[in-house]
C-alpha cells in the first residue's frame, strides 16, 4: 500500500531586517545559536527538560533556547525558566513570525515526554521546511525520519544531560549543523513539501481509478 505523508507548505518569505529585529526584541546576540520549539504548552511536550539543559548551559552566552506557543502548562514552565539569561518566551505566533523564528533558529526541537503517542507530528515537518536541523526527542517514524535523511540528531526524552549532549554537538561543530541542514533541505525539497506531495498525491488517486475501471 502506498504512504502518503501530509504536505507542508513552504514558509514565506522573510527579510534579514526582520531577522535581524526578532533578535534584537528577543535580546538575542547575533552570533549565537538558537534552539527553538513552537507548538502547543500540553502534557505530551516536555519543555521540562529542554528548560533543565537550559539551565546547565546557563554560562555559555553563545546558546539560547526560544520557546513558542501558549497552553495548561505555559506557566509551570515559565516558573521553571524563571531568572535562567538563555531562554525566552515568545507566546503565541502567527505564520509569519514562525517563518521568521525559523530563519532565526539553528534548530528545531521535537520536545516529548517519553512514550508520547505521536508519530509524524506538524512540527516535525516545520522544522525540516525551515531547513533546520531536528534534535528529536521523539522516537518510533519520527527518529527513523531524521535518521533516514541525515536531518537532526535523537536524544533520550526527559534526559537534559543527553540534550545538553546534542546541543552541543552542534553548537562546537559548524561542519555537523551544515551537513544536517542540508539534510532538511533535501528531505523537504524531495519527499514532504506540498509542491511535492500532492501532486503525487492526485497521480496515486487517478492510477487507483484507472485500475479500478479496468477490473
């Protein structure tokens, strides 16, 4: 049987102006790197931990964390975060401000508590349509994914140490986040963007009534 995944649309288009602002809004050093969730504050994301690797990695001034979106547990965290100088909060963001957020990041993070019930999740596609590299934090077709194209690197859910681990991994080697963005690229570009997709989609549905009307 044919697997059709969900098309995701390219982001629009952004100017470095406004890169440039959400940083300076954000007191965001230009030099740094960014690592950046956006969804929904529910229980089966764990900003938790993200929020734990933040703080052991409070004294480098080169590494910040960027935290989009509201919900039930947006102020849990917020008190967690609370006084740590690398992480912001944006609130909710319109499509155009995550394009923007999405220039603006090094990585996007697949933030789940373990054993989440998710598979192919929206932000994964997010991440991959802004070229980003993924940290994943989620296991089962969406690790398989980002291994498969060379697109971000797995990390153990609720562990800090091991995200702190792959943070790192690609803030102290440009050649590894270069390599994994391109990876996202490719796989956006080639299997998962809605140019691509649906197309493919419409070619499927009309062999299957093809067939069909000849049997």
């Amino acid at each position: 049987d044919a697997v059709i995944t969900h098309g995701y649309p390219t982001p629009p288009p952004v100017a470095a102006s406004q890169v440039e602002d959400l940083r300076r809004s954000l007191a965001i050093p230009e030099a740094a790197s960014v690592f950046w969730f956006v969804g929904s504050f529910a229980w089966t994301y764990d900003l938790g931990t993200v929020i734990q690797a933040a703080r052991g990695l409070a004294h480098r001034t080169d590494v910040y964390f960027v935290l989009s979106g509201t919900g039930d547990r947006e102020q849990a965290w917020r008190t967690q975060a609370a006084g740590l100088p690398n992480v912001r909060f944006t609130g909710w963001v319109d499509r155009h401000t995550i394009a923007v957020l999405g220039r603006m990041a090094t990585a996007g993070l697949l933030a789940y508590v373990p054993d989440a019930p998710n598979s192919l999740t929206n932000k994964l596609f997010e991440y991959l349509s802004a070229g980003l590299p993924v940290l994943a934090g989620l296991g089962g077709e969406a690790q398989a994914l980002v291994r498969q194209w060379g697109c971000g690197l797995p990390y153990r859910p609720g562990d800090p140490a091991d995200l702190k681990r792959v943070v790192l991994a690609l803030v102290d080697d440009p050649p590894l986040r270069a390599r994994l963005a391109a990876g996202s690229r490719h796989a956006f570009a080639t299997a998962f963007s809605e140019e691509v997709i649906y197309p493919r989609l419409v070619r499927y549905l009309e062999e299957q009534v093809t067939a069909n009307a000849r049997s």
